[in-house]
C-alpha cells in the first residue's frame, strides 16, 4: 500500500497534506533530473454575458494567475510513464491546481498550450493530481488580457446568417424537452466553431447550461446560369449539426434524436419558398475526456433564386 495513502488510513492524515506529499515527490523527481523550475501562468478561459449577433459566439477573456505544472513531451515520455502519465497530445500537464479546458498554460519560455481534456487520478478517496492533454498553440493565439472573438468574414445576407436566422425563427422549443418529456432544454443556433473562436464547446455545455447547439457550417453555393452566362438561380448546400451530451435529467442520445426531429420538421413545414432537402450525413460520438459529445451532421440543400432568403 502506498505510504501517503497508508499514513492516511491510520491517522487520519489531511487529504491536502497527502496530495502534496505525492505531487512533491513528483516535482522533486523532475526538478533533479532536468534541473528546471515547473512554475507556469494559467490564462483561465472566461466567457462573456455577451454574444455575438451574427455567429452567435460568446466573447472570451483570460486571468492571469501562476500555478505549479509539470510539462512532458514525447521526448521524456519515459520518465512520465514511471509516474503513471502518458502523452496523448504535444505535451502532458501534471499539476494540483485547479485546471479546465480551454485554459492555455504558458510556459516560462513562452511555449503556449491549450488544455484539451483534464484527467484527475484518484486512489480510493484521496486525491493526487490531475492530468492535462495540451496541444501547442502558435504565438499568433496569445492575447494578453481581454480577447474578443475575429469574426469570420461575411455579411448578414450571407447563406449561412439566413440558415442561423431561419432556425431561429422556426425551431420550437417545446418540441426539445429533457427526459420528462416537459421540461424545455435550453439550445442555441451558432456558426460552427472549427476555426475560432477557439474555445471547446462543452464550456458552451457546462459554463452557459446550454443543453443542445445547432452547429451552422460554411456554405457551398453554385450559381446556374442562363444562356447570356447570367444566374437565374443559386444551388446552396448548407452543412448543419446538432451537438449535445449527458447531464443531470438529459441523456444525450435522446435529446440528439429530439433534435433530429425537429430540423426535419423545420424543412419540411418551412421552405421559405423554394423546397429544401435535408439528409443525414453521419451520426457519431465524440470521447471529450470529461463527456462524450453526441453529434449528428445534416446537409441543408436548396435552390433559390437571387434575392431570395
């Protein structure tokens, strides 16, 4: 049995006394072997009360605190196995500090990370510390204080801001409940976020107690031309997902396909004019470390003719 959680079971030590104890023998471990100092800043993600208009994106900021980590890449992927951790990512954060996802870690030598899941590692009911997936960020990421989101380029007129305001004019709620089949999920319609703002959807999930997103992704529009090579009409395709997970009375699968649901009812009863299809493309699961992200991608595909919303 382990000496700490030994000590721990027999006096009654203070759980914080142990977790320093393992946590120290640790740092004290990598201290001697790559004679370096693991204290680093946390740039804790917050999001804003506020959205954007047009994508729909809550606006971010980061505080500033320092915090003790240590920080593994593959090159000393060794040395962390002989303490349990593994990189799964461009690097492993050990640390006892409160940590989240979507935090970025900088490092002393400004080598700056975003914490993609946190891992915490129990023994029975004693704590030892938590396990950070980080991938490197490039430099161009940082901010120092506030940041504010970069608009994707566009206008409100656009394929996309029409699909996001045509879902939110049509998609009734009280179709979307919990699993009493009464209570209202909460939901939201957003452009997709591959590219920024850069934060993971689940602070959406856990920060905001949103319930359920609908995903708008860019749009492919073809014109058809007349004969003088003029558009008499557009050809629009339009990827949209649902996304969704477990919480306390919502399972997600059921919710997801509550969803599902409901986009088909929305193209099927309002058209806006011209006929629009709408297929399933794939329908998956994603492991997020601390949940799992259930997730289905439809194709909104229409003709339309010029002017037309």
């Amino acid at each position: 049995m382990d000496t700490a959680l030994y000590d721990y079971a027999r006096y009654d030590m203070a759980r914080y006394d142990i977790h320093d104890l393992q946590f120290d023998q640790i740092i004290a471990s990598f201290e001697d072997a790559f004679n370096a100092s693991f204290n680093v800043t946390r740039r804790s993600l917050r999001l804003s009360d506020d959205r954007d208009e047009l994508t729909g994106w809550w606006f971010k900021s980061y505080s500033e605190t320092t915090i003790q980590m240590i920080i593994g890449t593959h090159s000393v992927a060794s040395k962390l196995a002989s303490v349990g951790s593994y990189v799964n990512e461009d690097a492993v954060g050990l640390t006892l500090d409160s940590v989240h996802t979507g935090d970025q870690i900088v490092t002393s030598d400004n080598i700056s990370y975003e914490v993609k899941t946190v891992i915490p590692y129990e023994i029975g009911d004693s704590f030892l510390r938590r396990d950070c997936d980080l991938t490197r960020l490039p430099f161009a990421t940082l901010n120092t204080g506030s940041q504010t989101t970069t608009l994707p380029s566009g206008t409100p007129q656009d394929a996309r801001y029409r699909t996001k305001d045509w879902l939110e004019t049509y998609i009734d709620n009280a179709n979307l409940t919990k699993d009493d089949d009464a209570t209202q999920a909460s939901f939201i319609v957003m452009y997709d976020m591959k590219d920024q703002p850069q934060y993971p959807l689940t602070r959406v999930f856990k920060d905001k107690a949103i319930d359920l997103v609908f995903a708008i992704d860019d749009p492919a529009t073809e014109p058809l031309l007349d004969s003088e090579g003029e558009p008499h009409h557009y050809f629009e395709k339009i990827p949209i997902t649902t996304c969704c997970i477990d919480k306390t009375g919502i399972t997600g699968v059921k919710l997801q396909w509550k969803a599902n649901q409901e986009l088909r009812t929305v193209a099927k009863e309002h058209p806006l004019g011209s006929r629009r299809e709408l297929n399933l493309i794939s329908k998956d699961t994603e492991n997020l470390g601390s949940t799992i992200l259930y997730k289905s991608k439809f194709m909104l595909s229409y003709i339309r003719e010029p002017g037309e919303g």
